[in-house]
DNA sequence: CCTTGTACGATTGTCTGACAATCCGACGCC
DNA sequence: GGCGTCGGATTGTCAGACAATCGTACAAGG
C-alpha cells in the first residue's frame, strides 16, 4: 500500500565530505599533479582529525586519483601517457562491448544514450561550465557502458574515467570545439539507430582515438610548461 | 650495468596483514555469509588497534567481499543471484574482448594463457588443495583477460573474480570434476591455436554460463541449509 | 490491538594525543 | 666520490575518549 519506495536519505560523513572537497580540488586543477597530500596540514585545514583525513586520502587513492606510497605519503597522481594509453584502451573495450549489445539492450538504455546526448548538446548550446560541459559528455560514454546490461561494468567505466578525469578536465579546460564533440557522438547515435553496428564501432574508436591524442598533447603541455617554470 | 631491476621488496604493513587473514577466513568459509564484522571484537583477537581494523575493512568493502552500512557496521557479503548474474555476464565481456583479440596481442600473453593451463592441467592431477585449484583456474581467467593488453582490465577483472571469490571456493569445495574443466579450458586454447576465434569465443561462452549455474546452485544449497539450521 | 514515546546497551564515527619506524637531506669523515 | 651519522619531518600504529546512531525492549495512550 505505503508508496514511498522512491524516498532515500543520502546521509553525510564527514569522511564523505572531505573526500568529496579533496576531488573538487584535484579536478577543478587547484593542486599540481605530483603535489604531495600531507595528512596533518589538511587535517588542520580542514578542521577535521587526521584519522578522517587518511580515511579521505585512502578512497581518492581507491579512485586512483592519488597514490600513495609506504612511509612516503599520499600524492595527486600524475598521468604518465602509457597510464592515459591503458585507460583508453579500456574505455574502448567497455565501451565498444556496450554498443555490439545495442540490439539486445533494453529499451530504457538505449533512451537513455540518446537522452544524455540530447543533454550534451543542450550544454553544448548554452554554453555550460566545462565541468557541466565534462558531466555530460561523460554520462553519454557511461551511458554507452550501461548498454551491456552490468551495473558492475558501469561501475568500472566511471571508476575508469575518474582516473583521467584531470587530463579531461585539462582537455576540456583548453578546447573550446564542443560543437565538434556533439556531432561525433551524434553520428554515432544516428548509426547506431539505423542499425550499422559496424560502422557505429569504427566511429567510436575514431573518436576514442581522437580523445585519447586530444589528452596526450594537454598533458604534454602541461608537462612541458611545469618545467619551464618550476 | 646494474642488472637488479627484478629485485622487489614487499612491503608488509599491518593493515595488509589484517586484511589478508581477514581475506582468508572469509574464503575458506571460516564465517558465514552475512556475519557482523565488529571492529572491536577483531581488533581484540588480533591485538591491533581499533583504527587499524577499520582501515582493513576498507579494504575489504572495496574489494567486494564485505559490505558497509553506515553506521551498522560491515558484514561479510551475501551473494544474490543477481549479483553473481551480473559479475558473470561483467567477466564474460572481459574476457570475450581479450579472446577476439588473439592475433593482435603479444605472443608473451599468449603464451602465458598456455602456461597458465598447463599450470591448472598439473594441479588437477596431483590433487592439490581446493584452494590450489582455484587459484589455478582463475590465473586462466585472467591471462585470458591480459589479453587485451590493459593492467586495468587485468585488475578490473581480478576486482569482479574477488567479489564471486566466495561462491566459487564453495563450487570447488562441493565439485571434484577438475578434470572436465582442465579439458574445457584445453579445448578453449586448441580452438584458439588453431585460430577458430568464433568456436572458441562460442566454448568460452558456454563454460562461462556453466560455470554461472555451478555457482547459482551451490549458492542455493548453502542459503537452504543455512535456512534449515539456524 | 496498534501506535507513539522513551530508556538503554551496543556499535560506529570522529576526535585527541602519543610514540616508534621510516624516510630525507645535510653534515662531517675517510 | 663514497660512507656513517644525526635531526627534522612524516607516516603507521596505538590507546582512550565521547557524541551520534541504531536496535530493542518496554511503558503509555488512543
């Protein structure tokens, strides 16, 4: 009788804030990859206790968005290009399993492709923060993922793509082609709906391609410029 | 010059120590699926600290083997089907998308799926420990996963194998037909030699789905009994 | 009978403070 | 240049404390 099924409660800990502070910082790009994390300087800028803050560091370094070394601390991770290399081999695997299932996927998922792309390109147009701009180009790639029909393959995609999320946010940062962006993915859509498996794959690994050199070069630059002026 | 580029030293922390006893109670079945995992009875019997418990949980949850509830505490996961449905049908894809690309990977991942079967092959026959076994078998899994040439599909996979871990040393403890799978898995790499990718993607799909019933109905014999003897 | 309010023990989440082990760099010595 | 040593900084681990929360039992009230 009782209709309250779809009420939840997302309770807070403060372990959860601070890890979520921690990630806003990595990826807005406040902090320098390579930057050491030091328990007891976050501790007190906090205003939390160090316990909490090692809790905090050890799921960043779950998301790998840090890592930690023995005796040696925590510290943002920084991307070397076979790292960048390994992670889109990945993505592509995953996603590209997704998309030879677009027959056999239920329905809602395949909706749900073409609603997240109908949201990128919404941003796209109103020229959103490219942190909104990131959100929803990923939730389509996710979007794909979910095509297999696994919440843990899903889980694994996002878990992916939070490794690179700092080289993307760094892409999206620079390029100022959204436009492009949404007519890749629009195609590949269009192909996908007119049934053209294979050709749907080949786009998707152009474009994954093309991702993947797009972070390539900003990390280069990123590199570069770090050691110009140190 | 210097030729000790193999040399490693593992690291042992207590954490990893704690978490690894932990690990192996759980596999071999030492406590039931469901138990409270209480942090101040572990750190007693193990004489650490409460903090120290609590990090190796962590571990644990992120490995799937326990679940948290805030503020409940962690409890040693109960497997659903659902659950063991979704982590086969995640390793299917993994391993499916390292078979296809056979010819493309290294002749050394290669190689090391023959290994890994001759390795299962002899465990089989000198009749080592369940545990033995499965390790055995998984190492097959997974240099059939390595085969796409990603550490993190490798380690994604090794994530999804631990979180069924359970059900499968429950599978190997009931089941003492190791020599049909050591001849299911010859037939998968002949198929492979031969370069009949479809045939084997075919015999892979249908141990896979065997392997998924094995599980569903051990899984089912022990909630029965469990339900039988309370 | 069913609902509501309350008291209590158990457990977790977080904090504080402490200390040994380890690492890093500097300094002095051979 | 290589080697031992010292000191500061930081982590890893420990012990103890307390509020918040949960589960349960139990009393009160319709």
């Amino acid at each position: 009788m009782s209709s309250f099924e779809t009420l939840r409660l997302a309770h807070s800990s403060t372990v959860d804030r601070v890890a979520e502070e921690l990630r806003r910082a990595l990826c807005d790009g406040e902090v320098e990859a390579g930057t050491p994390l030091r328990e007891i300087a976050l501790a007190e800028a906090m205003g939390v206790a160090r316990s909490t803050i090692r809790e905090a560091l050890a799921v960043l370094v779950a998301e790998g968005l840090a890592t930690r070394e023995p005796n040696r601390g925590v510290h943002v991770t920084e991307l070397d290009p076979d790292a960048v290399h390994d992670v889109c081999t990945a993505r592509a695997v995953l996603e590209l399993a997704g998309l030879r299932r677009w027959h056999q996927a239920d329905e809602a998922d395949r909706e749900s492709c073409r609603e997240a792309l109908r949201s990128f390109a919404e941003a796209a147009e109103s020229d959103a923060s490219p942190a909104e701009l990131t959100a929803a180009h990923l939730s389509i790639h996710a979007a794909l993922v979910a095509l297999t029909g696994s919440a843990r393959l899903g889980a694994l995609a996002e878990s992916l793509t939070a490794e690179i999320r700092l080289a993307l946010a760094k892409v999206d940062r620079i390029r100022r082609n959204a436009g492009e962006q949404v007519q890749s993915h629009r195609a590949l859509l269009e192909l996908l709906d007119a049934g053209d498996l294979e050709g749907a794959a080949r786009e998707l690994t152009h474009h994954l391609e093309h991702a993947e050199a797009s972070m390539l070069t900003a990390l280069d630059l990123a590199s570069q410029s770090g050691r110009r002026q140190p």
